[in-house]
C-alpha cells in the first residue's frame, strides 16, 4: 500500500508533542521546527519552534489514518480539501527541510 504525507491539524502548543508521540508508534512524521535565538532579561538562549503552529505532517495510508487520530487527545483532525484528507506531495516536504537546513530564525 502506497504511504502519502497528510496534514495534522493539533491543540495550540502541543506540535512537539504529538510529533513524539507518533514517533514512539513508530509513524514517520515532520514536525518543521525553526531555530530561534530568544533574549530573556538574563539570559540568551537558542530554541526551536514549531514552523507552522498546530501543524504537524504525517507519512501513512489513507487507511490508517482513524487510527493515528487516536493516538492522542492533542490531534483534532487531519486538514481536508474538497471533503478528503489533504495530500503533501514528497517534494514539497523535501523543500520545507531543506529551506530549514539553509535558514534560520525564519518569520
């Protein structure tokens, strides 16, 4: 069975989250994150976010897909157009991991 990128649609703050969650089932997923330098009062630090927030990228069968909704309460769904789940072309994710590899800081 052919496995497509689908589109996670989750709880606000929870992409990280839900990315390890899939990973320890073992489900290949892409949760972009974009490194970040954030200035406190007291301290300079470099940390990664989310690129695009409550979104994380799922590779699987379309027949799977019930069952990934069930890993966690932090998935609300999968992203549809035109009444289907909506499919990620393979390049398109190679182009947003290497965009990440060459940028930084990204807004």
């Amino acid at each position: 069975m052919k496995t497509t990128w689908y589109v996670i649609y989750t709880k606000s703050r929870c992409e990280k989250k839900v990315a390890s969650l899939l990973s320890k089932r073992g489900i290949e997923n892409f949760c972009p994150l974009n490194r970040v330098v954030r200035k406190w009062s007291d301290r300079i630090k470099l940390i990664y976010e989310p690129l695009f927030n409550s979104y994380v990228f799922v590779r699987t069968t379309e027949k799977e897909l019930f069952s990934i909704k069930q890993v966690t309460s932090d998935i609300v769904n999968f992203v549809y157009w035109l009444g289907k789940p909506a499919v990620i072309n393979d390049v398109e994710i190679e182009g947003i991991k290497n965009f990440l590899n060459k940028n930084s800081n990204v807004q």
